[in-house]
C-alpha cells in the first residue's frame, strides 16, 4: 500500500488549496503596494522557505549534477513562472479575485492543449470534454453580467 504523501492527487489538491490562499492573501496584500514590488517580496519568500525545505530536508543536490538541457527548460520555466506571477499580480491589483484566478486557471486549458500538440499526450473524448468544461467555466464565473 502507497503512502498518501505519494499520491500525485493529494499534492494537486494541496497546490489548488495553496492557489486560492494565494488570490486571497495577494488581493489584500497589494491594496497599497506596486504589484511587481509584491511579486517581488513574495519571490523572496518563495526562495527563502524552499531553500530552507531543501536543507533541513536534505535533498539539495550538487548543481554540477543537472544537465544542460535540464537548465535550459528550468530557466525558460522560471522566466514563465515569472511572467505569470506579475501578469497575475497586476490582474488581482486592477480586478476581483473571483473574477481574475478563474480566468488564470484557463492554464489548465492551455497545458492539455500545449501538451498534446508538443509533447504528444493523448487525452481521451472525455477528457477534452473535461477540458471544454473548464474553459467554459472559467469564463462564466469570471463573467461579470
């Protein structure tokens, strides 16, 4: 039997619980801050808990160790991720966060679209019904009518 801290489901439902505290907490905390001086006080934040995780964790590895290509992907990741971040932050400072993190989770629309045309994944009838659902969902609850 798998331990429940394996399961791929159970860190997806912490990553979508710690994705909505993050809308909330974010939309109170840029009330009277420049949205890319809050990206950047929350990068830091970022880097400093993982950082320490990784440590008291034991699982930092030797930097040598990593591929080239690997860098290249986690660089490009990281530029997205970054672009993301204050893309969203500016969305929250400008909109609702009932209405700003549906449109963002559009993403899941985009990943099932981006990983079937470059990385080949299949995904089933239902499953692009799944992902039609989201799409139309998102943008019903970010619909202000």
């Amino acid at each position: 039997m798998t331990s429940p801290a394996a399961s791929w489901q159970l860190w997806a439902l912490l990553s979508a619980a710690f994705a909505a505290l993050t809308a909330i907490f974010a939309k109170v905390g840029i009330e009277n801050v420049n949205s890319d001086v809050a990206t950047f006080i929350r990068t830091c934040v970022i880097l400093c808990a993982l950082g320490a995780i990784l440590v008291a964790t034991g699982q930092w590895q030797p930097l040598n160790a990593i591929s080239g290509r690997s860098y290249v992907f986690l660089v490009l990741s990281g530029l997205a991720t970054g672009g993301s971040w204050i893309c969203y932050f500016r969305a929250l400072k400008l909109g609702d966060a009932a209405r700003v993190a549906p449109i963002d989770k559009l993403s899941v629309v985009l990943v099932a679209v981006f990983a079937a045309a470059f990385l080949g994944e299949r995904l089933s009838a239902a499953n692009w019904l799944g992902v039609a659902l989201i799409c139309a969902g998102a943008i019903l609850v970010a619909y202000r009518g």
